[in-house]
C-alpha cells in the first residue's frame, strides 16, 4: 500500500518538457514557427505547476502565472492608457493594456533584467497577441512624440483625437508573430495564464527554445 509521502512523489514525477508543451501550449508552438520564446520580468514567484524534465536531463520547475484582467498604468498617463485599451479593444479585440501580459522575445534580455526576475514565458492554451514594428513599447513611443505635453489641457475629446493618431501611425498589429519575438520590441499577450520558467542561465534558455520549436 502506497503511503500519502509516495503518492505526492508520484504526483510531482517530472514530466518529459516537449509531451509537456505539446499539450499544455500546442497554439504557442505552431504561431511562434520556432522563433523562439517570450521573457518576462517578475517582482513576484509564480505558484509551482509542474516539474519538466529537458532533453539534458535537467529538471526544472514550471510556475502558472495569471494574467490580469484590470491592469493598472504605472508610468504611463492614464488617459493614453484607457484611450489605447479602448483603441485596441475596437481594432483587435484585444485590452492590450489592461488584460494582457507584457513579454518580449528571447533577444531582448539584457533590455528587461532590471525589471525584476527573468522568465521563459509560455502562453498555456488559446492566446491571442499584440506588438507593434515601430514601437520598443507604448511609454518610449509616447515619451518620443510628447504626447504627454501634446494634450495637456486637451478635452477627452481633443486628447482622444491626437492619441488615436499617434496609435494609428505606431503599426500595431497582432500577426507575424515570429517577427515580433525577433523584435526587441514589447508583446502584449492576452490569455488567462503564463506558463513561467525562471531563466536561470542561458543553456536553460537555449534547450526549452530548441523544446519548443
């Protein structure tokens, strides 16, 4: 008879990483094309999901992050932040600023490190993206284009004008995603959790890049 101690080490049994990812984010897989994976920067440790083993034989723990549904701006005003989800929300059918995950693709590292931790980020399920090709990301894209000083004093009506032209002339679309993980520029990815591996070196990086493809 099993004791609860041998249930739970049964339970916890590592998982080959490339049958993991084929089931827990096969869309990933096929959208990314092998391109390569998101990054992202947390102040906080996702809860434990499950253990991976990778093609090496090294065991790594995979966290389940949720994505917030009423993301709040930190740095950015907050009357281009509701403009823009409202813009995004009517173009793509995506709140990109205040229902998705902001990630970058693997080539950007060294641009996120001083945000916080780094993680392998994997969408878990169905996702859905948003990026822009003239745009590192929307406070640098602003901050370029005063946009905070171009409405000031503005109605919301007359701000809402000058941020909706700004937006249109920043190309953000949600396809080409191979293309926006080359980029070093900033995704935001809308789904309901983050599959998340803390980058602990680049070895790590490269098998769970080579796992995905």
């Amino acid at each position: 008879m099993r004791t609860f101690k041998q249930f739970l080490g049964e339970a916890e049994a590592p998982q080959d990483a490339r049958a993991f990812f084929e089931k827990e984010s096969h869309p990933f897989i096929e959208k990314a094309d092998g391109a390569g994976v998101f990054l992202r920067a947390l102040k906080h440790e996702p809860t434990h999901y499950a253990t991976i083993t990778l093609p090496s034989g090294r065991e790594v723990s995979v966290g389940r992050d949720p994505v917030s549904k009423d993301r709040k701006p930190v740095d950015l005003d907050s009357r281009i932040h509701t403009v823009t989800d409202e813009w995004m929300d009517w173009k793509f059918g995506i709140r990109g600023r205040s229902q998705t995950a902001f990630v970058v693709g693997d080539a950007a590292i060294r641009q996120i490190q001083h945000y916080g931790q780094v993680y392998i980020a994997v969408p878990q399920g169905e996702f859905k993206f948003l990026w822009s090709s003239e745009s590192a990301d929307l406070l640098a894209y602003a901050n370029a284009n005063d946009l905070d000083e171009r409405i000031e004093g503005k109605s919301d009506e007359e701000a809402g004008t000058i941020i909706r032209s700004d937006l249109n002339r920043a190309n953000y679309r949600a396809i080409q995603l191979p293309r926006a993980i080359r980029s070093w520029n900033e995704i935001m990815v809308e789904c309901d959790h983050m599959l998340m591996i803390k980058m602990e070196d680049e070895d790590m990086l490269k098998e769970i890049k080579a796992v995905l493809k």
